[in-house]
C-alpha cells in the first residue's frame, strides 16, 4: 500500500512540472573561448633577499589559567614594503586579547626598519599547548607578493586547582572548629591612642627645648643713609683727591658719574647704575622729578658721556665746575625736613559747635 501511494505521488509531481530538458553543451571550441574571462596572470613573487626577517620570543613559557602570554614578532622589512598577518590567524587554544604593531629604529643603512608585532594571548584549559607557526604577506612597491612564515611555539598552561588531573580531598587533621577567638582590637585601639599621646608629648617638649635655644633678636638695624649724604660725601672725597693733578680726568669724571648716578636712583627709588643714559632718563620722567632739574640732569649726563667714551678731555676749570654743579644740584634736590611749625599747620583745626551764640 505505502509502495503504491509513494507511486501515485511521482506521477503527479512529473504530470504538474513537465519534462525537463537539459542545458545544451556548446561544442564548439571558439564559442567556449569567447564566453569565459581569460584566467588573470599571478602577481611576481619578491625576491628572497628582499624578504623580511623574522624573529619570534613568546613569554612566559608556563602559565597558570587565565594568565597573559605575550608573542612578539620581530619584523625587519624593507621600509617600502608592507607586511600584513591576517585578522584570522589562529593561535590555537589560546584566545587573542590585544594586537598592537611599534615602529623600531630604521638599520644602520637606512633601507630596512624594524617592527615589532605583540599579540596578548589567554588560556582557560590546562595543557601543553603549541602555538601554530603564522603566514605573513609581504607586499612590495613594485606589486609583487610574498610570504614567511613564523616559528612555533610551546607554551605550558598550569591549572589553578592542583597539580592533579583529578586531586581528591584530604582527610582534616586540624584540632577542630573554634568557637571563641581572641580580639585584640581594644587593645590595639588603647595602645594607638597611647602612642600618639607620647608622640605628642615629645613634639611639645623639643619645640620648648628649641624656642629655649633660639636666639633673641638683637636691636633693628639702622635706618638707611639719605641719598645726599652718601652723595655729598662721595663729591668731597673726589674733590680732595689728587685725580685732576695727576692728568687721571676720565677716571675723575667716571666717579663723578658714578656719584650722581647713584644719588638720584636712591633719592627716586629706582636702579640706575646698570641703566644707560637715555634709560635713566626715562625713569627720571616716570618719578615726577621737575623740569629744569631735568634738563640740568640731562645735560650732566651728556658731558661725562663725552669724556668716558667720546675721549674728550676737558680742563681742569670745566673739571672743576661740573663737580661743583654737581654739589649744588644734589643740595638743591634734597628734600627738606618739615618743622614742627609746618607740622602743626597741616593738622585740621577744631571746628566751633553748631548753634553757638555770637556777640552783637
């Protein structure tokens, strides 16, 4: 019965599909040809001593489960060149976590560079496990194609449980389970807050024993020189001297310079003995110094200028006037004290009481 039905089946599927015909096979040579893509000729292979150098270190060789293995892969290729490990390469039971490529220092001729390929590996079953040799592609300027291939490598993957395929468990041999434990922790607490106690105390006691030993401080120094004291006394010490009488008059007016100089950076608070002529002054105009004080200062610096470097030599009568010039301009610049009398002016003077009366 199951024989005749699966009959009648066969006989309605070829009644609703029809004949099949079969494609015809073209015997004609010169069709076949004119319908197929000729077959792409194969890229040159790259010469042998143009191929890259590899040099393969994988580490550590025994690891426990889950532990990291790093596989290095030195690279020395011609810097025109290009060299691809494919995204799909296997390393066998070890399961890839990072891939990173750093660029080495070109070789001492300059045409061939260094790469470095480090590939991290993980391993969760314990064996001893080979690490397949790896295909890298090399690809030339020219389009030509190559391949090497690495080295294996054996690597020992430890298991974290025992050194046992199947360890059983031991018979316990202890002394059984303690109920009660000692707790020192009060103890350590009381024995913290005693040592900073001490600690303390002997922070206090040295910082007494040093503010003992340290020394009172003497009596405040002085007050600074005025200005023109320093001065006019600099002027008549280059008045006794002998410079002018013995033909020294660069060195004399260089002093004298160096005298009024010094006067007026002290007098208006600012350095002028490194400063050049026009530099100092510009910092004389900043201080508010007056005009014709100005002018007679401009016109000082001008003269000495002519005789330290324009060699001018004057005589001993302009010598001798320009230091004096020089007095008088010091003592006419020098602030002068104020009396007790100017003092009591300037202090405000009582007013009188609102709503007095006044004498008719």
């Amino acid at each position: 019965m199951a024989r005749w039905a699966m009959g009648v089946c066969v006989w309605i599927l070829l009644v609703i599909v029809g004949p099949v015909q079969a494609a015809p096979v073209s015997t004609d040579p010169e069709a076949d040809a004119g319908t197929t893509d000729p077959p792409e000729p194969s890229a040159p292979a790259i010469p042998a001593d143009r191929l890259p150098t590899l040099a393969l270190s994988v580490s550590p060789k025994e690891v426990s489960v889950g532990e990291v293995v790093h596989w290095r892969l030195a690279v020395t290729r011609h810097k025109e060149d290009r060299v691809h490990l494919s995204s799909g390469a296997s390393f066998g039971a070890f399961e890839v976590l990072s891939k990173d490529v750093t660029q080495g220092d070109a070789k001492s001729d300059g045409d061939w560079i260094e790469e470095v390929l480090h590939v991290q590996l993980i391993g969760f079953d314990p064996a001893d496990i080979t690490i397949p040799a790896q295909k890298l592609t090399v690809v030339d300027a020219q389009g030509r194609i190559g391949e090497v291939e690495t080295e294996t490598a054996d690597v020992t993957i430890n298991s974290l449980i025992a050194n046992e395929p199947e360890p059983e468990l031991k018979q316990d041999q202890g002394p059984g389970e303690q109920v009660f434990e000692k707790d020192y922790t009060l103890l350590w607490i009381l024995g913290i807050i005693a040592g900073a106690g001490i600690v303390a105390l002997i922070t206090l006691l040295i910082r007494r024993l040093w503010a003992m030993r340290r020394p009172r401080p003497g009596p405040p120094p002085p007050p600074p020189r005025p200005a023109h004291e320093i001065a006019l006394e600099k002027l008549e010490a280059l008045a006794r001297s002998t410079l002018l009488a013995n033909g020294e008059v660069k060195e004399f007016h260089v002093r004298l310079s160096e005298a009024i100089r010094e006067y007026l950076g002290n007098r208006y608070g600012f350095e002028s003995l490194e400063r050049s002529t026009e530099e100092l002054v510009h910092a004389l105009k900043r201080t508010g110094i007056g005009r014709e004080d100005l002018e007679r200062t401009v016109a000082f610096l001008e003269e000495t200028d002519l005789v330290k470097f324009a060699k001018m030599i004057p005589t001993l009568e302009e010598s001798n006037t320009l230091l004096d010039k020089s007095i008088e301009f010091v003592n006419s610049t020098t602030p002068t004290p104020m009396t007790s009398s100017e003092k009591a002016g300037t202090e405000p003077q009582p007013t009188a009481p609102a709503g007095g009366s006044s004498d008719a």
